[in-house]
C-alpha cells in the first residue's frame, strides 16, 4: 500500500498501538486507508495539498498550523469542525 506523503506507516488490526514508536508519519486506521497523519510541515486549512484519502486526520508540530485539526477531504486539508 503505497503511503500518502511519504513517510512510516503502521496498520494495527489487533488494536495494539504500543508498537508505534516512530515520530512522525502515519497510523492507517481502516482498510481505505484513512489514517492519522502526524506532518512536521507547515498545514493551511483550504490551501495545503494532500493525497491522504478522505477523512484521514491530521496534525503538524509546524509553527503554521500547530494546535489544530485537520481532516483530509481527499485533496486538500481542512479543519476539523465539530458538528
């Protein structure tokens, strides 16, 4: 399975995550490959590019972006809204 935005991927079917013991890159979190995105990059809503698949989760250590949510609407980044 090719990993969007480069990076380590770890896929987790027994729910054990003590293995991921990386920093940075993805948890895949379903067979779609929706996952959690841990990005060092700068991330704006709306404006950043990504291939992650739709309604995967991401969040940056990046002064751009630090502190929010976004969720991958296939495309780009978008922040999280609470409904």
């Amino acid at each position: 399975m090719a990993i969007p935005n480069g990076g380590s991927a770890y896929q987790f079917s027994d729910g054990n995550l003590n293995a991921a013991k990386s920093l940075g890159g993805t948890i895949l979190l379903s067979a779609t490959g929706a996952g959690l995105y841990f990005l060092d990059t700068a991330v704006t809503a709306n404006s950043t590019t990504t291939d992650a698949p739709a309604g995967s989760i991401g969040v940056t250590t990046n002064a751009t972006g630090l502190g929010k949510m976004f969720i991958s609407d296939g495309s780009k980044w978008q922040y999280a809204v609470v409904a």
